[in-house]
C-alpha cells in the first residue's frame, strides 16, 4: 500500500501548516449474505509540514519544511473494531480553512 499526502495551496493563502494523523484499517468480509466486516489490522501513520508564500513571486511558495514523517510505519494485528468520529466527507469545504491562515490586509 502507498499514499502520498499533499496538499493544493490556494492562491489567497500566504501560509500553510498541517500535522495530520491517521489510521488505515486492514479488514476481511466473507462472502456470505449476513457477515459483517471484521478487523485484521490497523497501520497508524502521520504527517507534517509547512510553507509560507514568497512575498511577490505571485504564487510562489518557499521548500516545505518537513517536519515528522515515519518512513515506513508498522501496523498490529488487532481485534478491536474501529471507532470513526468523523468522516473525510465531513471536513469537505472546511478542513483546509482550520489548517491555513490567510493573510489580511
């Protein structure tokens, strides 16, 4: 499995930080009508960064400071049933707003 977290930076903006964490939950569904998911394993990962624009280049922004980044993370066997609070369709339109600042003149 791979992924490569980033992130579009908007043109309003004049910095950007994040520090994201997540969970990928390995889980197996036979194929009978009435069974349910169940929980293999669980890989916990994070990343972090963060720019700031270069002030009249237009939309030019400086090299990403990268901050903790685990190269390869290890996941662990489990049993326990994950837990969802939130949805990635729950921060649709605002999750970028609560992580960049824009700057006001």
């Amino acid at each position: 499995m791979s992924d490569s977290p980033g992130i579009i930076l908007e043109e309003a903006w004049s910095y950007f930080d994040i520090d994201d964490h997540y969970q990928t939950w390995f889980m197996y569904k036979h194929i009978d009508k009435d069974s349910i998911w169940v929980p293999l394993g669980v890989l916990e990962w994070s990343w972090e960064a963060s720019t700031s624009r270069n002030q009249g280049h237009g939309n030019s922004w400086r090299v990403p400071i990268i901050g903790h980044v685990p190269k390869d993370p290890s996941g662990a066997l489990t049993t326990a049933l994950p837990l969802w609070s939130q949805n990635a369709a729950d921060f649709h339109g605002t999750y970028l707003l609560l992580l960049c600042y824009k700057e006001t003149i």
